[in-house]
C-alpha cells in the first residue's frame, strides 16, 4: 500500500495478513482478476503478485533487454497490455526484435510492441492454479505497482523454453515485499488554455512530417493530448459521439476493413493490424472476441472521442481517439498502413464520417 508520506513507498500491509485477505476474497468471489483483487485490497497488483514469492511466485531479474530478446524462444504466447479502461490481447511469437537504451520493438505480424523499459521496474514468473487449471505467466510492472506488461504461456508454447528462462532471470533474493516509487506523468498538463500559444500549436501540427512526433510536439509546447485537440482546431480535430468506437468497430467486422488498434501502458504500446470479426457487447464491456486477437473496452469510461488527423508526405493519417475523465487516452485505431504508403480510402471515409458530438445529442 502507497505511503505518500515517503519518498520511496514500500508496502505497509503485512505480508501474512495481506495473503490471507487475498485468499479469502478469491473463495468468496473467485472470478476477480488480480487487477480487482488488488484495488479491493488496496494494494498495487505489483504487491499482491509480490506478496506471494515462494508460493507460486518468482521474482525474476534484468537485464530486462537480454529477457526481452529471449522471449522469441518460447514459441507461441499471449501476449497482454492494457490500462484502466481497455484490455489487448494478442496471440503470437516474438520476432523482430531490436532495443537501443530504454526504447525498443517488437515487429512479427502477430505481437506488434513498442517498449518503453524505463517502466519495467519488477518482473514475475507466476504460476496460477485456479478453477482447475494451471495458469502460467511473466508478468512487468512499474514502479508504483501498476502492470505494463504480461506474457502468458500456451499450449503451443516451448516449455523447457519457458523453465530455461524462468531458472536464468530468477533473482537471487525472493523477497515479498515491493519497494514502490511515484512515476511522473511523461506530460503533465503545466499552462491553462488561455496561456496556450495556439497559432504555434497549429504550425507545429502543420509541420508534421510523421505521426511519431505529435509526442514531441505536445512535450515541447507543455500541453496534454486532450488540450491539444481542444485548442487546435477543426482542420485537425473533431468531437466525435462517444457511440464511435462501436460504429467503427461494427463496421469494420461488417466490411472486412483492416485497422490498427492501439492500447498503451506506461510501459508498452500493443498493436493489432488486420481485420475484425466478432464483436460483442456484455454490460459495460464491449469486446473483440476473435481467434488471435482479444479487445476489452469499458464503453462507460469514455469520456472523450476525436478524429484527429496528422499530415504526412502520403497524405493525411486519421485516427480515432477515445479519453477517459482523466484525459488519459484509452485505445486509439488507425486504418491498415505502413510508412511511406497513403492510409486506406475507406478507412479515412468511415472516420471522416463519423457524426460530430453535437449531432449525437440532437
């Protein structure tokens, strides 16, 4: 549990009793994920995975980069990033792997990842026996506890690969206690709109050569996603309904139409590129339920959704963009592309045609 009181937050819930609640809680209600478990506890999901080292557990070591590099060896997995709001699931081999400093790629068909290490601050091998089967997983977590990162084996998986590499990472020390850090926001919201300098945030958009530097964009002019597409415009921004992603995605199983389908963690950004097929509404959940690819998006947690589009020597890049109360951005769809290559026709003409927010309401 965070004591804010500390510069370096280290979990104040005994180890025993913390284990106990955690039993008790997954009899009474055995289908809360580890992610709701911790929030009813409150503790980071790092620190309720960390709770149980030695029983079932293993904290593994860096250097993340060399791990990263021998996933490729496990043959298939699942792969699975997700935030507050959206879950994405992939499954594949990692391939293609290149790492410089703290930034790095994943680039198979399947498991398509940019990684941000500075973020991979604790790693697990979990082993989870629940509901009659044995669950088995690498698991990444940030500073502050919060999951960037998970790696799930299958049946298909290699798995004298997998032991090799769980006996190779473990750390010499099997502690159950997580030392936890505050992690800054990468972009924090400094100016009012008022202080804005507009007419050098529409340049800058303007300017834009790639979709890559929008970050850097915002970085250098101190505003937030959210900000930026309040303030520049509607040569580059549109309110769209909050009903959008599911027009989208509907329509996109209906044509056959491939997209791009982004979700970040601080940590990773997972992309799925191709068609959709099977979507389906359960409660507040509105999912993509395919053979190789799995999206879980919590519609009520929208708060914001954009069509925003980027310049670039093709031609414009459309995107649709969803937010939460927070301005965090939840999951964010391109049409099929790659660099160099002018984003497909009918792509750009669903998202264009998207009705405004104001027209939803009429």
């Amino acid at each position: 549990m965070l004591n804010e009181s500390s510069p370096s937050d280290v979990s104040v819930t005994p180890i025993p009793q913390l284990r106990e609640a955690w039993q008790r809680l997954r009899e009474n209600e055995p289908g809360l994920r580890a992610r709701d478990l911790a929030e009813r506890l409150g503790v980071s999901e790092g620190e309720l995975v960390a709770s149980h080292c030695g029983e079932g557990v293993t904290l593994l070591q860096g250097p993340w980069p060399e791990l990263i590099r021998a996933l490729p060896a496990l043959g298939k997995v699942v792969v699975l990033t997700r935030n507050d709001s959206c879950v994405h699931e992939k499954n594949g081999t990692f391939a293609n792997i290149e790492i410089g400093g703290t930034m790095g790629v994943v680039l198979d068909e399947a498991i398509d990842l940019r990684l941000f290490l500075t973020h991979w601050k604790h790693g697990f091998a979990v082993v989870d026996e629940s509901r009659g089967r044995s669950l088995r997983s690498l698991q990444f977590f940030d500073g502050d506890g919060r999951a960037v990162h998970k790696i799930y084996r299958t049946e298909e998986s290699d798995q004298a690969a997998w032991s090799a590499l769980v006996s190779l990472y473990r750390a010499a020390v099997q502690s159950p206690l997580l030392e936890l850090r505050t992690v800054a926001n990468p972009l924090p919201q400094l100016l009012w709109d008022d202080a804005v300098e507009i007419d050098t945030l529409r340049a800058g958009w303007r300017a834009l050569r790639d979709p890559h530097d929008f970050f850097a964009l915002l970085k250098k002019l101190r505003v937030t996603r959210t900000q930026a597409l309040r303030l520049v415009g509607s040569e580059f921004a549109r309110k769209v309904g909050n009903n959008a992603i599911r027009i989208v995605l509907e329509s996109a199983a209906a044509s056959g139409l491939p997209i791009m389908v982004f979700v970040g963690s601080p940590g990773v950004v997972q992309i799925h590129t191709g068609p959709v097929h099977n979507i389906k509404a359960m409660g507040p959940w509105l999912n993509v339920l395919d053979n190789d690819f799995n999206l879980h998006l919590r519609e009520d947690h929208i708060v914001e959704s954009w069509v925003v589009q980027k310049p670039t020597p093709e031609g414009p890049v459309t995107s649709l963009e969803l937010y939460d109360a927070h301005g965090t951005q939840i999951v964010q769809l391109f049409g099929k592309r790659k660099p160099g290559i002018p984003e497909l026709e009918a792509w750009r003409a669903l998202a264009v045609g998207l009705p405004d927010v104001e027209a939803t309401h009429a």
